[in-house]
C-alpha cells in the first residue's frame, strides 16, 4: 500500500534537555505507516539548513521516500522550543525564521504525485487546504486531521474542507462523551468521523453507526505524535479491509480490529518524541567508523568466496537468512553459519575457513568506498579524533589500513576479537571512546549494519548510517542516514561547525 504523508515538518526541541526530535503530523504519519510495512513516502517543502538535512536523513532511515519534497535554499526550520519536567511539556514559543519554507506548493506535478497514493494523510496544521479541491480526482482516500483548536472547527472552516475528505479526525482528549456526541451532531459530517481522546478509547462514527476503540495500554515515556500513529494504523488498517475512496466502511466487526490501532500507538508511546531520532546539541569531539561496508565494501566480496567454499565441499549456498544474518557479524558468527550447511561445529569448520580465505585475498584498494578519503581528510584537518572499531579480526584491519594507506588516518584502532561479546555489545564503541578519550554524547559513530547501529546506539553516541544496495539491513535505529560518504561529509560540517 502506498501512504502519503503530505504538508508541515517540524523539529520539537527540549531546551533543557539539548536534544530535539523531528516530527510534524505529515512526518508522523508517514513514519508510522512506514513501520507499519507500508510503501511510505512524505511531500512538504524542506530547509536547507542543518535541522532539514537531519529530517532527510531521519526519513531515510524510517524507509520514507522524500524524494518529491522540494529542498528550500537558505530556508530556515521550524523549531518548536519547549521544556519537559518530571515528563511534561512546558512550551515555550515557536522559531520559524524569516525563511520558513511554508507549505508544500500544489503545483501540478505535485498534485499528480499525491493523487497517486492508496491513503493521504494531512492536517489542519499541514497548510495545504488550498491542495484539497485540487486532490478530488486521487484515486485514494484522504484523512484530515482537525487538531485541538476551536479556530479548526467554525462552521465555515468545516464546510470548506468536509466536501474533499474522506475521514476526519479531532483531538478531544479527555472529553465527556456526551460533549462528544453534542459535537457530532451539531455537524452532520458526510464521512466518518474519529475522535481520539487521550488515554480514553477513541470514536468512530460513520452515517449509520458507531464503535468504540481500545484504550491504550501501557505507561508512555512519550505521548507526542501519538494521534498520528493512531490514525495512521486505522486508515491503513481500513484500507488493506477493503476500504476505497467512495466506499462504505468495512463492516462492524472489522472496525473494532482496525480500531485496534491503540497497539500501534502504544508502542510508538514508548519512545522519545514522537518517533525517536534525537538531535543533540553539543560539540563533536570524535567520529568512530566500521570497517568493512564503510571504509571497504567487502561484505559482498566475503559472501561469495564462502559461497565457493560451500560449493566446493558440495554443499548448498549461503541462503538469503545467512547472508542477512552475517551482515557486520563476528568471526565467530560467520563460521557457526558456514558450519551449519556442512553438519560441523564453528571450531571444526575455522582453520578450513581461515585456510581458504588466505588463498583468496581481497584486493582492499579496489574495495575502498569513494569519499571515505576526503571524509577521514577533512576530519584530520578539524582537529575531530577518529577511531576504526571493527569486528574483523586485527591482521585483518592492518592489512587493509596497510594497502589503502590509511593508518595514519586514526588515532584508535580497536578490534572486537579483543572483548568476549563483540557488536550489537555496545563495549567495543565504549572502550574506542575511552582511547579518543571522549564522552559517548561527544561521538559521532559511522555504521552500515544492523549489529553495529545497534552497538552505537547502546554506547549512547550519534549514529549515522550508510546505506547499503544490498542485504535486508534495517537503518531505523540509526539516528540519520545517507547514501554516500559525500553526504556524511556535508552533514558533519554543518554539525560539527555548529556546535563551535
């Protein structure tokens, strides 16, 4: 299914706390039908400045197209400054610059991308009322959220937006529902209406009926964005039952599942902001790499002479599992893989393995991935500490650093075959921050796989993906993510210019 997020973004900062979190409804949405398996994508105007190329390489990791968004030189993002105290907002005003981007233009390109889509999700706050008329010949259905605010729910703004929707959303947490039902019925709605309502059961109401949804269960650590991910799990939800624009609901029995939707809002509850991706204030004192998929792209290179090995001994080749699972893996997970297509132990297996590899040595200069030099240059020029903390073994980052000529480019060379749990085990990434002698919120760690993100994450840094073509490798956990060393480049000078 293909899930639009279309209109605002926004960077929700906690002044008190140095860090901010991207969000806006458009974004919300549009991670959350991402995480929900959805082909999501996201359409709003984007600044240039150091917040918009956090939100881009934010979406990148959530798997969020936004291609379509139109990047606005010298914009500046809006940044909502608040304060948060024993785990309430306090909010304190909103920095929109003079070069806000604004709303996405409904040019017609644009209008034809939207109309396109299974689901577009928008709201009052998006600014893109004047898209509505515009978007009646989509071939989806098309939610509207009204907010909060009585200014949203005149009787002239209601007649403006109805007759372009098909399901509208209000926020009316903590409301009695006789005030609920004094609403509907002022306002003979022609499509469904939902009412979220806090930690209360949400509404659905439709011409002809009504049902309740459930609760969410649970503590939340955080409940910003969270009627973005209701919506958005219902919507999807309805769809996939066979909901279209024009159409009736879906039967009773199946509202109450989709209604269910309060699980997935629950669990996006449970993370800071309104989906994770902190951005941290604070200077940059170091910036920690992986090695192989960063500075070389071996992994495939490795993959296709265990591959041969396994062949040779008349076994089958690695299957796409295996090759997933051995992604930034150990020594020791690469041998109990291999081992068990051949019915041998990882310990049996190694010295037959190692043997093979050393017969077919990896040409490392040919594998070194473009601008990781001018990355690890500028990064000396700076004065940042640079440290490698590889999961290969060390004679194999020598022999690397040896044939690429880079080991004068870090200060810290660490390997996990000195510590008894290596990646996801965040201690590696701890012990290189020691040897770089820096904070792990002073560290900027660069990574390609699941084990290692995970790892970084743990230590407590600021992790940056590089994405890879291959592998079914998930970058969510990384706080950005980027396609090219050239892009890390560009992002850390503004990062790293920033915090001096």
């Amino acid at each position: 299914m293909k899930v639009l997020g279309l209109g605002d973004n926004v960077f929700d900062s906690y002044d008190n706390l140095g860090i901010a979190y991207p969000g806006g409804n458009a974004v919300n949405v549009a991670v959350s039908a991402s995480r929900l398996g959805h082909e999501a994508s996201y359409l709003g105007r984007v600044a240039d400045d150091l917040w918009g190329e956090r939100l881009l390489g934010t979406l990148k990791a959530e798997r969020v197209d936004a291609s379509a968004c139109e990047i606005v030189p010298g914009g500046t993002t809006k940044v909502c400054h608040q304060d948060r105290i024993d785990g309430e907002r306090h909010f304190k005003g909103v920095e929109l610059g003079e070069a806000w981007p604004g709303a996405p233009v409904p040019s017609g390109p644009a209008v034809e991308y939207a109309c396109g889509f299974d689901a577009i999700l928008t709201s009052c706050n998006a600014k893109v009322d004047d898209w509505l008329p515009l978007l009646d010949g989509r071939q989806g259905v098309l939610s509207y959220d009204f907010g909060e605010k009585d200014k949203y729910r005149t009787p002239e703004n209601l007649a403006k937006i109805a007759p372009h929707i098909d399901l509208a959303q209000f926020s009316m947490s903590g409301t009695d529902q006789a005030v609920i039902d004094e609403f509907l019925a002022s306002w003979q709605f022609d499509c469904p209406v939902l009412v979220t309502r806090g930690s209360l059961p949400p509404l659905l109401s439709w011409d002809g009926g009504r049902v309740h949804g459930v609760a969410a269960a649970g503590d939340a650590v955080d409940t910003m964005g969270a009627g973005d991910s209701f919506v958005t799990a219902l919507v999807t939800s309805l769809v996939e039952r066979g909901w279209r624009r024009g159409a009736a609901l879906p039967e009773t029995s199946r509202l109450e599942d989709a209604l269910a939707a309060a699980a997935h809002a629950a669990r996006m509850c449970q993370v800071e902001g309104a989906f994770g991706h902190a951005a941290r204030d604070g200077e940059v004192r170091a910036v920690v790499f992986d090695m192989d998929g960063v500075i070389i792209e071996s992994e495939p290179l490795y993959l296709a002479i265990i591959d041969d090995f396994l062949t040779s001994r008349g076994a089958t080749k690695l299957t796409e599992e295996d090759r997933n699972a051995m992604y930034g893996c150990t020594t020791q997970i690469q041998n109990m893989t291999i081992a068990k297509h051949l019915d041998e132990t990882a310990e049996e297996i190694a010295p037959a393995v190692t043997a093979y590899f050393a017969a077919r040595p990896i040409d490392y200069r040919e594998a070194l991935i473009p601008g990781i030099r001018e990355l690890l240059a500028w990064l000396h020029e700076e004065g940042i500490a640079v440290g490698l903390a590889s999961s290969s073994s060390m004679p194999e980052i020598r022999q690397m650093l040896d044939e690429c000529e880079l080991g004068h480019a870090f200060n810290a060379v660490v390997t996990g075959d000195d510590f008894e749990e290596s990646k996801p085990n965040p201690e590696i990434y701890l012990h290189t921050f020691g040897e770089l002698d820096c904070q792990p919120g002073e560290a900027v760690v660069v990574e390609d796989s699941e084990y290692g993100i995970t790892a970084g994450r743990r230590a407590g840094a600021e992790v940056v993906a590089l994405c890879k073509t291959h592998g079914n490798i998930s970058d969510r956990d990384a706080t950005l993510a980027f396609d090219t060393h050239q892009e890390i480049l560009e992002y850390l000078k503004r990062r790293i210019g920033e915090s001096k």
